[in-house]
C-alpha cells in the first residue's frame, strides 16, 4: 500500500526505513531521498514509523 502518492513511498519501505534512520517521518523522508510535498501522509506515517520502533524494540527486549 502507498502512504504517500506525490513520493510513491511504500508502507513496507517506511517500515524498513523506520528501524534505520531516527527522528520523525519527514526525517524519515528524508532517510528514502524523498521529502513531503503535500503534506497529508504525515500523520499515518508517523503512525506507522512509531508503531515499527516499538515493535523492534519489544522484540530486542523479549531476548
């Protein structure tokens, strides 16, 4: 599924991209070589790049 049309960024490529780069999602954007253009993806894909850093983090700790 696409988050972001004007860029064509991936939920699996945010995904990836959240457990690699720090800060929020334009940071994020920015980590893909991409950066917000209209704005309204941001919302959900912090969302989703706060929902995969606490997925790995429970995972690291669950070890």
């Amino acid at each position: 599924m696409y988050i972001c049309i004007c860029n064509a960024i991936r939920e699996s490529d945010l995904r990836k991209a959240a457990l690699t780069c720090d800060g929020d999602a334009e940071a994020t954007y920015a980590c893909l070589g991409k950066r917000p253009n209209c704005g309204q993806c941001l919302e959900e894909a912090q969302e989703i790049i706060e929902e995969e850093r606490a997925a790995a983090f429970c995972d690291v700790l669950a070890v």
